[in-house]
C-alpha cells in the first residue's frame, strides 16, 4: 500500500491556527535555531555589560573615564574566562563521555520527567486503552497500551506502534494517543528504563529486540494493516528494527518517520544539541565522541538501515526543528535512493508536528467545539428517531462492496508477499548458480595449468583437448555468392556482414565452414569473449522479434525449461557447450558487430597469408575486442 493512505490519516493544523502554532514555543521566531541565537547573543551582551562595569571598579583614579591600564586588565580577564570556558566545555567534559558509558547514557536518555506521587504510567487518562504488560526475557517486561482484542481480530481498522522519542514516557503523549485513536489501533509502548518497563541496559541492540518481539506480537494478534511511527530517536529504533524484519517478510503496511537523523555522532554536529557544532570543529571529536558511541552500540545509524526498508515511507520534517533539516533531507534522498517497485515509495511532508498545543485542539477541544458537537449528536439522533424501524442503516449493498474491497485488498497484499518472497528466493539461488560457475572456471584453469607443469617436468609437451566452441563472423557481402554458399550461410543465420553466431563444432559443422570458408572468419573465443559478447551485445528472439534482454526474468520465460534462468547460466551453457546448447544458441540473435578498429587487413587472402578469411584459433578474440 502506498503513502497515500496514512498522509490522508495524518492530522493537519487549520490554516487559521499556524501563525499561532508558529509563534507560541519559539516567541516569533522563525525556528527554535534562531531562537537559540538571540539567546546567546543576549548572554554575552550582558556579560559585555558586566566587564565594562567591572573596568570602572579597578581604576585608582575613581573617574568615569577609563585609563589605558584598565583597559588592557579587562581584555586579559575576557580571556581568561573565554579559555576556562573553552576548558571546561571542550576539554574536560569530553573525558567522561568517552571513559564512562552512563555519562554517555544519561546525555542519550531521558527517562525520568517526573517522580510526584500522582504521576501513574499505568493511567490510561480516559483515552480507550487497558495497560498491560509484555514479557520479552526472564527479567524484562516492557510497559504498554493496548485496545481490546475484538479491535485486533476484525482488521478493518489499521494498528498503528508508536516509538516515542528519547525523553519521557507513554504518559506524556496522552493527546498524541487520543488524537489518533480515532483512525488507528493505536499500540504505545515504553523502551526498557522507561516509565513502568523494566529497568535494563540501554543499548541499541536491546531496544531493537524489544520492537522486534513486540511487531512479532501484534502481527500474531491483527489481521489488517500495520503502520510503524518512529519519533526522533524511536525513528531509529524502528527503522533498524523493520530492516531486520526484512529476512521474515512481515515488513509493515507502511514506515512513518517524524523529524529522523542519519545518526547521533552527526546529530551532535548540528545545534540541535548546545555547542555540538563547536564540538564537531575540534580535531579529538572522532576520538572522543563519534568512536565511543560507535563502540558502545550508541550511534543509532539510520542511513545504515534505511535502505533495507521494503515498505513505502513517509517523513515529516516539523517547523519547531528547523536545526535538523539537514538531517532529514539527508535521510530522505538516502530513502528515495531505494527500488520504488519493490521497496515502495517515499513521501516528504513539512509540517507543524511536536507541537503540544497543536495536538491539545484535537483531544482537548474548547467549549465552542463542545456544543457544536453536542449538536450534531442531537441532529443525528433526531434523523435516526425519524426512520422506520427495521431498515439497516447501511445499505447491504454497500456492506457487500466493502467485505468485496477488504478481500480484494487482502489477496493483493498476500499476492505482494509470496511475489517478493518468490523474487528474494530466486535472487540467492542466481547469486549461488554464479558462485559455482567460478568455482568451476577456476577450477578448469588450473588443472590446465598443473597438467603443463607435470608435462614440461617430464620432458613432454601438453596438448590442450580440441575446441567444443567456435564464434563465425561473416566479413563478406552477397555479391557473386554461390547457391550453396548462400545455403550454408543461411543455415548459420549469418545474413549481414559483420553478423556473428556461436557454433558447436563437430564434423558436420567444420565441412560447412569449409564451403563458406572465403566469406567467414572464425576462431576459439574464451570466457571473457562470451561474456562480453552476451553482456554488451546480446539480443534475445522472441516470436521472430530482436528484444534486448534487460532482465533474467525475460531469459526464464523463454529457457525456464532448460534450467537457464539467468544470465550466468546462459554464459555458463554456451561456452562450456552443455546439453542445452542447442536451445541457448538458438535463443540468441546474431550478433550485429563494428567492423574492426582499424578496419580488415585483406579479405581475398586466408588469415595465414596475412588475409582475414579462415580459422584464427585463439587469435579471435584479439579480433573481438576490436569489434565489440
């Protein structure tokens, strides 16, 4: 299925609110990066204000005009304090982060938001949930919420899984939840150390393994679509973990992504995070941020996994991270990059997402709302008194139209998975078929090799056995051609000059090259010869039609039969003249060829007088590279 169906399903802000959306969390600012900015800029206005002050204090003369002395005393403190900052933030504070693994967990992480007495994960607040739990190992439950069964079993709703972001728990997004509810089987769940889950390392290895057992899980209980939300860092989480689903083929429906990083150690690097791009500048940053998050199982590399996805994906680029943009275009061309036939497509939306208030419209709505909907339930009510009782209220037909389309829907999705199935089985046994060829050319070679050596230690000469192969090149026209020269010819399908068709030879074949002789030229033509000549100038035939082979499934069709399948066992078939030669040779168009590279020396002479004409034995395939 498409993007189109949960870009639909999104939640869109009214076009009234987004000025109100826009400036309430950054004060009318453009994004939170230039918010940043006037911040800092204050801050060290301020800090300006206080030196200058401070000049005034150290003058022995008491006057409100400065002396030169006290001017050289503040820069030299403005740059004692500017070094013991840069210390402090730059020099020292990297050294924990890089020696111990909880300081890089507890800069990661935040999974404590608040610790009151009231503060109960388990609460669902009113939203149609029941908590539970779910047991992934011995000692590890991880806490979620969940609907009913009955909601599961029927499949005309799709479930959506939410991976939350790195701070706080599933409590925190009650009105995400409510809000989506509505279209979705919405499953939220906390990571390991988050909220009531059981408290376990955090790594990212480990929290993939949960979200693996816990889509195992919902894809035994559901029957209709899966869709997969990641947020920040749960979009690393997911992404790693549905690439992994790869191999299983239970991929989801479809991938949703809200604001993604290529990975934390290039995250760091933008301001998103308070001086990571000062960070990024220094020459240790590798040593002491990038390699120990890599080491540790920390650096949630999405642009690793991302293309390993084999579901359509739809990113949402939000205007309250404008810091990260770069990441997320950065993430998307990595996506698009993928097969759209057999990976799905990529969708990219920027919108006003992660705003509290803009999901507060939706689940808390205001007094106005209230009462419009209270009329709308009473005008409901009142058409619904004003039927006749005992007529549906559904037509069948249309509840036969929709049983039709779930169906339909159905059988296309179970279609879609045994096909990528079949074309993910086909694709190993190509890739083995290609590995035993190697094996068995190499193989041939050396036992060439090693039958030489022990001959020439012997005091013998080795004789090669005689050639199973020949490659004829037409080098003539029809003028003056004899009838059964014309004959042969024709039965050799050399029609043009410059044609050129793979022969088996054996007696019969060797005197029809005997007549033909003037008008041909022909040769013993090795592996990289036949390779080359397939791969470059192949053309198959095709119900009397020249149709390029662009695809092995266009080989199957036509020698399927034959066990040739690809292009490889094509290559293999010809040049080791197997059974099916025959059949190979003949699916094959002649071969339409350049004349030379510096053209043909004399074609009335035979090759040993220094003609072209005539059996060149190994010496066609110097002849090939300078016609292909």
């Amino acid at each position: 299925m498409s993007c189109c169906f949960f870009e639909c399903s999104l939640v869109y802000p009214a076009e009234e609110d987004r000025d109100r959306y826009a400036e309430e969390p950054i004060l009318g600012y453009e994004n939170e990066v230039e918010y940043r900015k006037f911040k800092c800029t204050l801050s060290i206005a301020k800090l300006l204000s206080s030196l200058r002050r401070l000049r005034h204090c150290i003058c022995s003369k008491g006057t409100r005009r400065s002396c030169r002395k006290c001017c050289w005393f503040t820069l030299l403190l403005i740059l004692i304090l500017l070094l013991v900052i840069f210390t402090v933030l730059f020099v020292i504070l990297p050294l924990p982060f890089k020696n111990s693994i909880e300081f890089e967990r507890s800069l990661i992480f935040h999974p404590v938001v608040d610790t009151h007495d009231a503060y109960d994960v388990s609460n669902t607040g009113g939203v149609n949930f029941t908590n539970s739990y779910l047991t992934v190992k011995s000692n590890l439950q991880i806490g979620l919420w969940n609907v009913s069964n009955r909601y599961y079993q029927t499949g005309i709703r799709p479930t959506l899984i939410h991976f939350h972001k790195e701070k706080g728990d599933r409590l925190k997004r009650q009105n995400f939840y409510r809000t989506y509810s509505q279209t979705f089987n919405v499953i939220a769940f906390d990571y390991r150390s988050y909220g009531d889950s059981s408290t376990f390392d955090l790594v990212e290895d480990g929290l993939v393994d949960d979200a693996v057992f816990l889509y195992k899980w919902v894809v035994n209980k559901t029957k209709g679509d899966i869709y997969v939300w990641g947020d920040e860092l749960g979009a690393a989480i997911s992404t790693h973990a549905i690439a992994r689903l790869r191999n299983d083929a239970i991929i989801p429906t479809g991938l949703i992504l809200q604001n993604p990083f290529t990975s934390l150690s290039e995250l760091i690097t933008t301001w998103y995070w308070p001086f990571g791009k000062i960070f990024s500048w220094m020459p240790w940053y590798d040593a002491f941020i990038t390699k120990p998050l890599i080491k540790n199982g920390l650096n949630f590399n999405t642009s690793n996994y991302i293309t390993k996805v084999d579901c359509p994906i739809f990113v949402l680029n939000s205007y309250y991270y404008g810091n990260v943009d770069e990441l997320v275009n950065k993430v998307s061309a990595i996506a698009a990059n993928r097969d759209p036939l057999s990976q799905g497509s990529v969708t990219v939306n920027r919108g006003y997402w992660g705003s509290e208030n803009y999901y507060d419209q939706y689940s808390s709505p205001s007094s106005e709302i209230k009462e419009k909907a209270a009329e709308k339930k009473e005008e409901k009510k009142e058409k619904k008194e004003r039927k006749v009782k005992g007529l549906p209220v559904v037509p069948e037909s249309v509840l036969k139209h929709r049983k039709k389309r779930i169906q339909n829907k159905v059988a296309k999705l179970k279609s879609s998975l045994n096909r990528r199935a079949k074309v993910l089985k086909k694709r190993k046994q190509i890739f083995k078929r290609a590995e035993a060829y190697v094996r068995e050319y190499r193989l041939k070679e050396r036992d060439e090799v090693r039958l030489r050596r022990e001959a020439k230690l012997r005091g013998n000469y080795y004789v090669p056995g005689d050639a199973k192969l020949a490659f004829v090149i037409r080098m003539r026209g029809i003028n003056k051609v004899a009838p059964k020269v014309r004959k042969v010819l024709q039965l050799f399908r050399l029609l043009q000059i410059n044609n050129g068709v793979f022969v088996k030879l054996n007696k019969a074949t060797i005197n029809m090259m005997r007549i033909c002789e003037p008008y041909i030229t022909w040769g013993y033509p090795n592996l990289k010869s036949v390779r080359e000549l397939i791969y470059k100038r192949g053309y198959a035939k095709i119900q009397g039609r020249r149709i390029p082979i662009t695809s092995n499934k266009i080989i199957e069709e036509k020698l399927g039969r034959c066990n040739i399948i690809c292009m490889e066992d094509l290559v293999h078939e010809i040049f080791t003249v197997g059974p099916k030669f025959k059949y190979a040779s003949s699916f094959l168009w002649p071969f339409k060829l350049n004349t030379p590279t510096g053209g043909w020396r004399k074609k009335t002479n035979h090759y040993v007088e220094g003609g072209d004409f005539g059996n060149r034995e190994d010496k066609i395939n110097e002849l090939l590279r300078r016609m292909v």
